[in-house]
C-alpha cells in the first residue's frame, strides 16, 4: 500500500516557486552585470534623480516659508483692528 505525503497541488506549488525564484535569481545577475558594465550611466541617472529630488524639497521649503510668512504678515497688520458686530454677554452672579 502506497502513502502519498504530497499531492499534484505541492508538487505544482513547488515547481511554480523554484521556476519563479530562478527567473529572479537570472534577473538580479543581469541587472549586476549591467550596473558593472554601466556604472558611468547608472552613476549620472543617480545623481540627476537626487538633483531633482533637491529642487523638489527646496521648492516646497520656499513654499511652505512665504506662505508661513504671508501669514504672520496678515496676524500683524489686522492687529489693531477691531470685529465689528460682536457684542460680549457677561452675567454677574452676587451671592449676598
């Protein structure tokens, strides 16, 4: 009498995952290779992706700064001015 451990299923799921690890093991040799031979241009699409990344925060920055400071400009020149149509209730509670 024969006891199988495994089914058709584990033994698909196997061979799925080793077909996929070796196409990842075969993709990560490649693109070794590629940055060795390449290292010039890998170099320089690097740098202009960390030059744009820096013009990206300092415009944000500036952004951020002249709305910050266009706000505190408009807290303190509305600081003298009074609201108009605003009344304040008050109750005086005396306990004689």
């Amino acid at each position: 009498m024969n006891f199988r451990f495994y089914s058709n299923m584990l033994s698909s799921a196997s061979r799925h995952f080793a077909a996929g690890a070796f196409i990842v093991g075969l993709l990560l040799i490649g693109f070794g290779f590629l940055i060795y031979i390449l290292r010039d241009l890998f170099a320089i699409l690097f740098a202009a992706i960390f030059v744009l990344t820096g013009i990206a925060s300092l415009i944000t920055a500036a952004k951020i700064l002249w709305t910050s400071r266009r706000i505190r400009k408009d807290i303190f020149d509305d600081a003298d001015a009074t609201r108009k149509n605003v009344t304040i209730h008050y109750q005086e509670h005396y306990d004689v």
